[in-house]
C-alpha cells in the first residue's frame, strides 16, 4: 500500500475524460483497464502502462540474502521487534543492492492500526522533496484484533510488496507507483526469488 493521501491526489489531478490514445503500449489488464485510469493525466496513463507490462526483475538472491531471510523467518516466530526490524532492513539491504538501488529505510512497528476497511500491512512514503525525507517503508509485525505475530511468509510478502513501491522509483524510474497487474507480477517475482533459492 502507498500512502492514502497519493491516492487522493491521484484521483483528483486526472484530466477528466482523457484517454490513452495513441499509446500502443501492450497491456496485462487485457480486459479493461480500471476507472480511474481514464481520470489520470496522459502523462500518468503512460507511467500506468509502462508499470504495467514490466512483470519481473532480474534478481537472484545471493547467500547474504538467503541468510536475512532466514533470520528474518526465524526471529519472526520469536515476535521479537527489534529483531525483526534489524532481519527486514538486512533483507531490503540485500535486496537494493544486488538490483544496485539506494537502499531504502525500514520500520517495523507492533500492532496493525485498522479503521472500518481493514487492518493495514505496511506502508511505503516515497521521497518528500519539500521535507527532504528519503523514502522509507513501515511495516507492522502484529494483527490488529489477537495482536498475533503474522504469519513469517505474509509479513516477506508485505516487506515485497513493499519495496516493489521502492523499486517503482529507485530502479524502473516511473513518476509514481501504481497497483498494476505488472507491479503484482514483479511482487511476486520477489517473492518467488527469495523462496525459491
Ligand atoms: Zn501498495
């Protein structure tokens, strides 16, 4: 998840009625393309298909990662916060440095905030130019209801989903970062990649 506010911004800086003519680019959303695409601006359309045709990235874990990885899967049983914080920001580390991005900040808190929709998983804040504050990602470790620690393979997959934000940015240089099919398919790809080495 991106911060609520970007998806406000986003749904209002459309250029009403726009559509995506003369873009050719090939599309994973074959079917239809989801409502507010054709709200956003010809400029975002083209950031919104782009990040949609790109399904994965070239990365191979190395030891370093596999080891933050099992560290993190471990510690994660333990619900020890400080652990998990160190393991996920070891992990992300790896991960930046291998695909040769800044690396990108890691928090870890407790327990989830929920409000009427849901319990939240993570956030990613991308960089704010007028705090100067670099981008970074938060994540929580417990369920908001039984205050449980979640399961080691969902909080991985969060932490992807995450960084994937990251990546949107730090390596394919789109202007924002978009829930395409694309994005999901490179989450995957991460996920796929770390537990399939
Ligand atoms: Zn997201």
């Amino acid at each position: 998840m991106i911060v609520p506010w970007m998806w406000r911004r986003k749904l209002v800086s459309g250029n009403g009625g726009v559509v995506a003519t003369g873009l050719t680019l090939r599309t994973n959303s074959e079917t239809r393309l989801p409502a507010f695409f054709y709200r956003l601006s010809s400029r975002a359309q083209r950031t919104w298909l782009k990040s949609d045709t790109i399904e994965r990235y070239d990365y191979v874990p190395n030891d370093a990662a596999r080891n933050s990885l099992d560290a993190l899967m471990r510690v994660l049983k333990t619900g020890n916060l400080a652990g998990c914080t160190t393991s996920a920001r070891a992990l992300a580390a790896e991960i930046c440095r291998a695909l040769a991005t800044p690396p990108v900040s890691v928090e870890v808190r407790s327990v989830r905030p929920r409000n009427q929709r849901g319990e939240l998983h993570g956030l990613f804040y991308p960089y704010d130019p007028r705090m100067r504050r670099p981008p970074y990602i938060v994540l929580w470790m417990r369920t908001a209801q039984r205050h449980d620690v979640v399961k080691p393979k969902t909080f991985v997959r969060t932490l992807m989903h995450e960084v994937g934000h990251y990546l949107d940015y730090a390596l394919l240089r789109l202007e924002d970062s978009y829930h395409t099919q694309g994005f999901f398919k490179r989450e995957s790809s991460l996920v796929r990649a770390l537990f399939n080495s």
